[in-house]
C-alpha cells in the first residue's frame, strides 16, 4: 500500500514540495536539496544568509545553531541552544525549544518540539506536538541490518533506506520522554503516552492474523 505524504500532511499540496510524490522515506533522502531548491523561489520577506533563509517575522535566539539548508518561515520560533541541520524545513508558527535538535525533517504550521527532543529525518505534519524529552529516532543502531523495515496493517514496508524516523499527520501529540523507533507512520491525531515505546518494526510488532 503507497503511502502519499499529502493523505497524512495537507498543507504538503501547497508547500514548496508539492511536486514531491516519492514516499516520505524517499523524499527525505532529497531533503537538503529539496530546501535547497525552495530557497530560490522565496519572497523579499527572507533574510538569506549562509544557506539559511529566516523569515523577517520569526524568531532566533543567540546560542541557537542553524545550519544551511534550512528555511524558518514566519513566526517561527528556534530558542538558544536548539540545533538545526541536514536540510530543515519549517513552515509557519512552528516552535523549537531549547536543547531541541530537528535533524533533515520537515516541520508544518504550528508544530512544536517542547525541549530536550531529537527529531531526525521526519515529516511533521501541522500541530505536531512533542513534550519534553520526547525522541524520534531515524537509525536503527540495534539491528545487524540497518534498512528500514514498517509493519503497516497486514503489510511489511521494505523503505530501502537505513535512515528515516517517521511520518507524523496533522494533530498527533507525543508525550514526555517517549520514544518513536525508526520507521514509523502516524495517522493524523495519533496519539503517544508519555514514556512509551512506539516501534513498527517488524521484528517489534507481532504479525495480524
């Protein structure tokens, strides 16, 4: 079953990415070049500077690292001592806190990483939320053979690729000091207690019947 990354994001058909159909693993592995490429086409309104284009309205803290390429749309927020890097794309009012690291990720209106979070090689669709502490990790350091593998319904998604975190729909909430193993997909408005282990992986999710 394909997954297409506008069934789970909806402002993915009017970002500068609209024209990526590839699946989210696959759209990640392009993500340096695919912000690259959105820098070109942004307004006047954007300070360009280092490979990094912020927003005239958003928000960097001294002590935040930000490294080219990233785009910080309007009202963002990034707080000192967050980290960006790999390719970053943040849309409108998104905040990253402090001690937050957002890794070649996309990130959507309104999505928030609380503080002390690492995000790595994600798409974060709107109003995302992720509580202190909350981690998505995007390599699978455990296992001998490091492809993603997805167990989703009845089937086993082989990404080809050894790094991806996850998808996340609009409205999913992650809470505090959980853990989302490499490889996931969210529906829009999942939900993840806090201090939980959320992990597709086949070897980690039990076959259905």
């Amino acid at each position: 079953m394909p997954i297409v990354i506008a069934e789970y994001v909806a402002r993915w058909t009017a970002s500068p990415f609209a024209d990526v159909a590839d699946p989210p693993w696959r759209a990640i592995q392009d993500a340096e070049a695919l912000v690259s490429n959105a820098m070109a086409k942004l307004s006047a309104d954007y300070e360009v500077a280092n490979g990094v284009a912020i927003h005239r309205t958003a928000t960097v803290e001294a002590g935040a690292v930000v490294k080219g390429p990233a785009i910080i749309g309007p009202r963002c927020f990034v707080a000192a001592s967050a980290y960006l890097r790999g390719g970053v794309f943040m849309d409108e009012d998104c905040i990253i806190g402090p001690g937050a690291e957002l890794k070649t990720s996309f990130m959507f209106k309104g999505s928030k990483l609380a503080h002390l979070n690492f995000v790595g090689d994600s798409i974060l669709g709107a109003a995302v939320n992720l509580e202190a502490g909350s981690i998505v990790a995007n390599y699978r350091n455990e296992l001998d053979d490091k492809v993603i593998r997805i167990r989703f319904g009845r089937d086993v998604i082989d990404t080809g690729v050894e790094k991806f975190g996850a998808l996340m729909g609009d409205g999913t909430r992650v809470g505090a000091n959980a853990v989302v193993a490499p490889g996931a997909i969210f529906a829009p408005n999942a939900r993840v207690t806090r201090l939980s282990l959320v992990d597709q992986h086949p070897l980690a999710s039990p076959a259905l019947d």
